[in-house]
C-alpha cells in the first residue's frame, strides 16, 4: 500500500470514529484543512515532474473526494443521532394533569360559592347581583317588612348617615333577599336565579360576624309548588354535601316574605364529638325558605294570580364549616396565611359535579 492509500485509510477511519460533530470537524480540519494532511499532499504535487505530477494529483483528488463523500455521509448519521436525543430530552408529555404550584390557595369561601354555581348552574339558575349599600325599599318594604316589623330589630341594620336632601338612610343589606326584589323588578318572569354575596349585620361574638355571606335562590314561574322548592333543596344538598342518602327535613317557619315558609334541616350524628354529616339522629339547620308571599310580586308588578315561586337563603360560612370541618367562624376573615393553606384550595381544582364535590 501507498504512503497516500494509508493516509487515507487512517482519515477515513478516524472519520468512522468521530463520536459527534465536533469531533468530526476536528477530522476535516485535519485533513483538508489549510494545514491538513491531504492538503500538505497537493503542495507537494508543484516540485514534481508532469508525469508524476498528474498522476499523483488525480489520486489526491480521488482521495480527497472520498473523504469529503465520508465525512458528509458521517455528518448526516451524527445529526440526526443528535436530532433524535434532543428530541427525546425535550419531551412532553401533554396528558399529564396540571402540577399544582404554589400560587396561593382559593379561600374557602369562594369555594364553596363556585361550587355552589356548579350545582345550581346545572339546574339552570343564573347568578344575579346586587349592591351591598340597599335602600330600605329593597332591603326591607318590597319584602313585606314594613316599618314598625319585629324582623327589623332581628336583622341588627347598620344604618348608612342620613342622605342631605331628603333624609333618606341606606342600609348595609342584611341579607341577599333585596336582590330578589331587583331580580322580579327588572326581568319579567319566567325567572330562575341565586345571588351570593355579601351580607352585614351588627353583630359580632364566635358564631356571628359582622360581614359574612348569603346564597339566595328564587323562582319564579307558572304552576310553581312547594314540591319544587322541596325537590330542588334536596337535591342541592346532596350533591353539595356528597351525600346520596342524606337526610333532608322541612319544618314549618315565619319569614315576611314567603309563605309558607320553611327551615331546613339536614341529618347528622355528633357520636362521641366528632360530627358527621348524613345519618345519625341529629338535625342540624342550614337554610330558610318558602313560597314567595303574594304581597312580594305585586310590589314586584307582578300577578299573583298568574305566577307563583319559592326562594330559599342559605349561610354560606355556616355550610362551609360543616362540609370541610372548619371549627371557628372567625378565622375565615383573618386573613391568616398558615390557615389559608390548610383550608383552602388549589387554583387548578376547579369543582365539577361530574367528578363529584
Ligand atoms: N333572608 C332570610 C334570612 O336572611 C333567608 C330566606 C331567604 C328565607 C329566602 C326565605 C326565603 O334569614
């Protein structure tokens, strides 16, 4: 074997053995580079006679296209060996379920709101709103609590400075029920709501907060009975609670503004102080409801005689503590980072009633 055929044996070798594209270019710098083996060979091919000269350089030329032929044929293998392991040190996998991060937790409140919405808004209720600053009209009058109503006293109004012009003071609403009255006043029947929100009461001990929250619901419709209303709580208080079986009891009740009206009542066992929701021989109260009073949808412009409904008002703390064992009223306002963690939720768990509450 020529000096030249061992030459090119050794590079195309050493081409086979490249390891990765670096090392590669190292082998073609060496080889055909300014300074590289093959290319020293064609300097020399000048001092030669034409003979040899011409031979000698058809040989070159031929190896050096070799060379070049193997390092393009190694370079294409290394790419997509290393196309392929960058593929797979980037996967993803896109069917994996979300990583909870630490962004904070949903109170527990807005929770059991949003979960509230789900069970209701798969009934057909519509959320409505309304301001927390009331009149007395909508707070009060338009639900059949006139001036000199006991109810009054009960409700504990913070009362808002009187008006310059005319007197008049707003209250603080003391419950979600004046959206009833905005919700029959502005959209015509048929109707089919729940208000949460913000209510305000001046009272304030371990089981009372000054500021706390309501559910309302109301319905209004032709051919409405206290069997809907019936149906519908029930319902609601099964999927709410998780409860198949969980017992639900209607007991007689006075609100101004429905009638008849109800509490209700859901079955519990407090055996050996743990308490347990479903079961048991206990009863514990959860919401106040009834047949909308007549008196309600005429101040509403609305025929008694045509429509009927039923709305129920519901404490959403109340429920809260119960259904996530949450043992102190108080701390739901305290803005307490360490309880929030505990209690609340992640961003990503959003409630689905398919997958149960
Ligand atoms: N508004 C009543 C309360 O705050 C609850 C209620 C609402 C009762 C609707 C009956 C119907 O106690």
């Amino acid at each position: 074997m020529s000096d030249l055929d061992a030459l090119k044996a050794t590079i195309l070798q050493e081409v086979a053995d490249a390891a990765d594209l670096d090392a590669l270019e190292r082998v073609r710098v060496s080889a055909l580079g300014k300074k590289g083996r093959i290319t020293a060979q064609m300097k020399q091919l000048g001092g030669m006679d034409p003979e040899a000269r011409k031979a000698a350089g058809q040989q070159l030329n031929a190896i050096k296209d070799a060379i070049q032929e193997a390092i393009d044929a190694r370079k294409a293998v290394l790419a997509e060996a290393e196309m392929q392991a960058r593929l797979e040190r980037e996967t993803i996998d896109v069917s994996l379920p979300a990583r909870p991060r630490e962004i904070g937790h949903i109170h527990p409140i807005s929770r059991t709101v949003e979960e509230m919405i789900a069970i209701f808004g798969e009934m057909n209720f519509e959320v409505a709103e309304g301001p927390h600053i009331e009149d007395d009209f909508h707070n009060f009058s338009a639900l059949n609590i006139p001036p000199e109503h006991p109810a009054r006293q009960e409700h504990d109004t913070f009362y808002l400075e009187a008006r310059a012009h005319d007197g008049e003071r707003k209250v603080l609403r003391t419950h979600t029920s004046p959206v009833q009255i905005r919700s029959m006043r502005t959209h015509a029947p048929p109707l089919r709501v729940i208000v949460p929100g913000r209510t305000f009461r001046s009272d304030d001990d371990a089981t009372h907060s000054p500021m706390f929250h309501q559910i309302e619901g109301l319905v209004v419709d032709k051919h409405i009975t206290f069997a809907h209303l019936k149906g519908t709580l029930i319902a609601f208080c099964r999927a709410f609670f998780g409860v198949d079986d969980l017992p639900v009891r209607f007991r007689p009740s006075y609100f101004p503004f429905t009638e008849p009206s109800a509490e209700v009542d859901i079955g519990c066992s407090k055996e050996g102080g743990q308490l347990k929701i479903g079961g048991g021989e206990d009863w514990l109260e959860i919401l106040g409801c009834g047949m909308v009073h007549p008196k309600v949808l005429e101040n509403c412009g609305i025929d008694p005689n045509e429509w009927q409904g039923y709305a129920f008002g519901m404490g959403i703390e109340r429920v809260a503590m119960l259904k996530y064992g949450i043992p102190d009223l108080r701390t739901f306002f305290e803005s307490d980072l360490r309880w929030l963690k505990h209690y609340g939720f992640l961003p990503v768990d959003i409630p689905a009633p398919v997958r149960g509450l």
